[in-house]
C-alpha cells in the first residue's frame, strides 16, 4: 500500500458509518452489518498491529467473539470494545485530506484550471477542495514573511505541482515556491513544462530539475498512477486516457499568455517613456557591473541592494518599496531576468541586451 495511513482512515470512516446506524440489545441477533464490521477488523488488525498493538489485539478477541455461538446473537461487551477500538483509531488516525498544490502564474490560468479540471477532478477522481492553488500573487510580498505563507501552504500537501512557463520564470514569487518546494521532504514535487516554454530555454531550472511537458502523455499517465496508488483510487485507464487526450488537444489550441502580441511596442513605450530618474539613474550604474549581476541582501545588518562593488541601503521601507518597483519596471521592458536563486531563495538578477542598447540611447 503506497500510503496506508490514507487506506486505514478509509475503514475507520466506514466502520464509524456503520456503527452509526446501529443500536442493539441482548436480543440483536448478528447480520449484514456486524458482519461488514467484523471485515473492517480483520483488514485493521494487520496494519495497526506495529503503532497501536493493544488495539490489534483487542481487535482480534472482538472478531473471535462478537458472534454469540448459542444463539448467533451479538455479544454486547466484544461490540462494546469494538465500538471503543474504532473510536480510538479515529483519534490516532486524524481524518487526512488528499492535497495537491500547484504553483503557476496567474498569466497561465486558463491551462491551469483546465489541467485541475480534467486531469485531477475528472481523470484522477479527486475533489475540489483536495487541490490549492497558489495564493493571489498580487497579495504577497517577497521577504521572510512570503516565504514562511508559501511553505505552510505546502507542508500539508502530498504532491506539489510546478507548471513553468515563460511567466512562471519572470516571476519572483513562482521561483521562491518553486524554491519552497525542493527544500521540502517528503513530498512529490513534480515539475511540468507548459508549451511556450522549451527545455532549452529552461536555464538554471533545466540543470536543477528535469521538467516534463504537460502535453507529454506518457507523463500524465505517470502523474495518475502515481495519485491513484497514494490515495488508493480504482484506476480507470479508459476514462483517463480519453479525459488527458482531450485536455492535451485543449492545451495545443491556446496561443501562450503574457505579453501582448498587439501593441506590444506601444505598451513599450509607453512604459520607457515613464522611467523616471531614479530608473535611469540606477539602470546606467547596472550596465556598468561586469557580470550585469544584482540582488538583494538581507543580514543583521540590514537590507541592501548589491549592484557590482556599490551597496544601497534600502532598510526603510519606503525605500524598498522603490527598489522592488524598478526590479519589476525592468523585467516588464525585458531589461533584466531571474538568472538563478540565491542559497536563500532570493533571486539573482541579469540584465539582458535590450538594456544596453537602451542605456546607449539615452547617455
């Protein structure tokens, strides 16, 4: 059994079903139901038989016993016990909800909601209220207080679903769950690559984590399997197959989101003609580090901003708020990506050729 502790909590939910419906007396004479209890027993007595002895035991002498041989009436102290075993398993095994978390970007819905849709919902059987999302990235900040809400989030899960796309890679908050995620154990992080995202251009991720594409059959069957068995669902293989064949069709049909294919240059310029001094000022001293490297550094001492030799505090609030406005100004004009993490989880930026070309316009 792949997890039993989802399989015991399976049969202590039935047997409390049964027992809820039952009422006896001296007289109650045995059937369906006491014989579907005595079942449960025998499947619970094995596998709690290591963590919980006592129980297994008592478990034992109840389905021994529980049939009156006289008269083949029920024995009230072996259902009594049965009754106290059931409702001790139900507190030492606490009803566990199946989770999955996905971390996307919210540029990337509409495929990340066919995906739950189809894949989890309809192919896998799996309710909604067993799958989390991400939270709304435009609530979250980045900083300790991000990292320690996203990691809550996914303690209680058992897979973790990385969908990467182009968006997902020029996204801060994407890279910090994704990071989030590999330094959890013993989850299942399973990372897939959405269509407008190649292995090639993959980066620092490719060499961190081999990626599968969404559209890649062979791994979506994987992913079912690999549900099925920790949750212990029937598998359907029919239903499944022709459920991920219409969602792979679904997910070759969409034109990938993010930026605009019309107007793209208007919203450019628009966006270059609102630089303001500080964005140029610090632009011009970016091009200027050799590597084209910046971060920001956080220790006793305070927060900073490290571009090259040069550091600027930006301990006060106000003044980080500025610095992240600039990051974000930079990556939506193309001037700089996420190149890789820091050992903290912190991104590392790079700035690109476009702001060179950019910063020789305006010298």
């Amino acid at each position: 059994m792949a997890n039993n502790n989802y399989y015991i909590r399976g049969l202590i939910d039935e047997a409390l079903e049964i027992l809820s419906r039952m009422s006896i007396n001296y007289n109650t004479k045995a059937g369906n139901n006491i014989r579907a209890l005595m079942e449960i027993a025998n499947e619970l007595i094995p596998l709690v038989n290591n963590e919980y002895y006592a129980i297994s035991q008592t478990l034992r002498s109840v389905v021994k016993n529980i049939i009156r041989r006289d008269n083949n009436g029920i024995n009230a102290y072996s259902f009594g016990d049965l009754r106290t075993s059931i409702n001790a398993l139900d507190m030492l095994y606490p009803s566990c909800e199946r989770k999955i978390f996905i971390s996307h970007s919210s540029k990337d819905e509409k495929i990340i909601k066919q995906f739950t849709k189809d894949i989890l919902i309809a192919g896998c059987g799996l309710r909604q209220n067993w799958i989390f999302c991400t939270l709304d990235h435009s609530s979250i900040h980045t900083g300790e207080d991000f990292r320690n809400e996203i990691v809550r989030g996914m303690r209680e899960c058992d897979f973790i679903i990385l969908m990467i796309s182009n968006n997902y890679k020029e996204s801060e908050v994407c890279l910090n769950e994704m990071g989030a995620a590999w330094a959890l154990t013993g989850k299942t992080v399973l990372p897939f690559v959405l269509p407008d995202c190649s292995f090639e251009d993959m980066g620092f991720l490719y060499n961190v984590k081999q990626g599968a594409s969404v559209t890649d059959k062979t791994k979506l069957d994987e992913l079912y399997k690999d549900i099925c068995e920790t949750y212990d669902i029937e598998q359907d293989w029919i239903h499944f197959n022709q459920i991920s064949n219409e969602f792979i069709k679904f997910v070759k049909q969409q034109k990938p989101v993010g930026k605009k294919e019309t107007k793209a240059k208007d919203a450019t310029n628009i966006l270059l003609d609102s630089l303001s001094d500080f964005d140029k000022k610090h632009l011009l001293e970016w091009t200027l580090v050799d590597d084209g490297e910046c971060w920001i550094s956080e220790s006793m001492d305070g927060t900073f901003v490290q571009l090259g030799e040069a550091e600027h505090d930006i301990s006060e609030g106000r003044n980080k708020a500025e610095w992240d406005a600039f990051f974000e100004r930079m990556a939506e004009l193309g001037f700089a990506v996420i190149d890789r993490l820091n050992s903290d989880g912190s991104p590392i930026y790079k700035l690109k050729q476009a702001a060179y070309d950019y910063v020789d316009k305006i010298k």
